[in-house]
C-alpha cells in the first residue's frame, strides 16, 4: 500500500514538471507584430467582451474589434 502511494506522488510530480516546463518552451509572440484586434486575440492576449470587444497586449497597446 505504501508502494502505490509512492508511485502516485513520483507521477504527480513528474506531470508537475512536464507542465511547468512546457511554457519555458512555449514559443513566445513578438509584440511588435501585433497590429489589429485579431492579431493580439490571436497572439493569446485577453480579450474584453465589451461591445466592441477589446484586446490589450503585455505591452500596453490597445485594439479595438471593428464592427461593420
């Protein structure tokens, strides 16, 4: 019984580290590409669900959805 709770914990721990280590590995998105609203939701920036909706990057810049 001992030795199934071991092997939980190396797993648990072992997924801890594959996890923590795979956004080091992330590739990163360079900001200065980033020109329109679509660009910055799909760089992976937070979106406002505003009306329009809106989207502001890590480094200060804001984009506004445009409504037709």
């Amino acid at each position: 019984m001992k030795t199934r709770y071991k092997i939980i914990i190396v797993g648990i721990v072992l997924v801890s580290i594959i996890f923590g280590t795979q956004s080091q590995f992330a590739p990163s998105v360079d900001e200065s590409i980033i020109n329109s609203f679509w660009d910055c939701v799909e760089a992976g920036n937070p979106m406002m669900e505003s009306y329009p909706r809106q989207c502001y990057t890590q480094d200060g810049k804001h984009f506004v959805e445009e409504i037709t």
